[in-house]
C-alpha cells in the first residue's frame, strides 16, 4: 500500500460504541418498514456498511437492535420541528392544519411500522414497559399543538390543552379506514374547518 493510502487510514476516525449503534439504528428503521421483524443482521449490516460481526458487538441481539430502532422511529422530531416552524400570527386555521399534517405524517409512518412489526411476529407493544397512558412521545407533541392554540385563548370554549386532544382525536379517528370503518377521509384543511365549525352547513352554505 503506497504511504498516501497509509496515512487516509491512519487518519479514518474510529466510530464510537455510541456512533456504531446510532449509525445501525438508522439503517434498520427503513428495512423494518419492507422486511419487518423478519430483516436479518445481514442486510442491517449491508445498508449500515459495517461487517456483520459488528452488530453483535454494539448490540446483545437482533431483538435489542429492533427494540431500539423502533423507539428511535417513535421519537417525533421531525414533526414538532415542522409545528414549531408555523408561524404565532397565522390565522388559526392554517396553524392548525400545518399541525394536522405534520400528526398526521406522524401517526402514517407509526402506523406502518407497526404493521409491519406484527404481520412478521414482533409485538411493539411489548416494548413499552407496560407504561400507561399516552405514550411521551405523543405528550410532546400534543403540548406543541396546544401552543397554537394560544393566540387565541380567549377565543376558545376549552383550554388550549384540551382544545389540543380533541384536535387530536379528530386527527386519529380521521386515519382509521379499512376493516369496516369506510375508505374516505378528510384532507388536513377540511378536517380542521369540521372542528373549528362543525358538520352542520350554515344557511349560506345551503
């Protein structure tokens, strides 16, 4: 090997313990959505571009490395960045559907991960710890939409806490389709204009 190739491996950084789980974490949580419980350390290995053997020794098993994957999945950053970016001043209406879609993509993705999970035998209620109620990560984002509510407080018949899990019911009740339930369902703008306004058309709207 000549010295230049020398000194780039000399120089290639090694990953952390913390680094390596992180980095298979993140190449698991897409293959879970396609092969589910039923993706091998191989192919988490592949598309993490580290050799096998190394996820046995950043992880106990593939059941901690799955475990980890889907709280990390769970995690709704990337949502409440996209509430936190609507703006205090928007009329209440567009706060409020920015906030239906950004649940929304939320609950979807949750939704399909865990569905994926069950059909190949791994059950992601298991990994809660037997914890009650809603679960943080949906604490977290249900206090973010309760600050859209804030500019207009005094506008409101409920708390804007309350006003927040109401919205947020609309919002869960408006993805179950299927199995029953019926195959349509509102667009983020109508849901919220159905619960600011109701279902019953004013006479103008007759």
């Amino acid at each position: 090997m000549s010295d230049e190739g020398t000194t780039r491996r000399r120089r290639a950084p090694a990953m952390s313990l913390e680094d390596r789980r992180e980095a298979l974490v993140k190449a698991t949580i897409p293959l879970l959505l396609v092969h589910g419980a039923n993706v091998t350390t191989n192919q988490i290995a592949k598309a993490a571009d580290v050799a096998e053997g190394t996820v046995f020794r950043a992880f106990k098993d593939k059941q901690e490395l799955l475990t980890c994957a889907l709280r990390s999945a769970m995690e709704p950053d990337t949502e409440i960045d996209l509430i936190d970016r609507i703006p205090a001043t928007a009329p209440i209406e567009e706060r409020l559907t920015g906030a239906v879609r950004a649940v929304t993509g939320y609950l979807d993705r949750m939704w399909s991960l865990m569905s994926a999970l069950q059909d190949t035998g791994f059950d992601p209620r298991g990994e809660g710890g037997g914890r009650k109620g809603p679960p943080e990560e949906m604490q977290r984002v249900m206090r973010r939409v309760a600050e859209l509510f804030e500019p207009d407080a005094e506008r409101l018949r409920v708390e804007p806490l309350l006003a927040a899990r109401l919205l947020m019911g609309f919002v869960f009740t408006n993805r179950m389709q299927h199995n029953g339930f019926g195959e349509g369902a509102a667009e983020a703008d109508q849901l919220v204009e159905l619960f600011l306004h109701g279902t019953i058309r004013t006479g103008e709207e007759q």
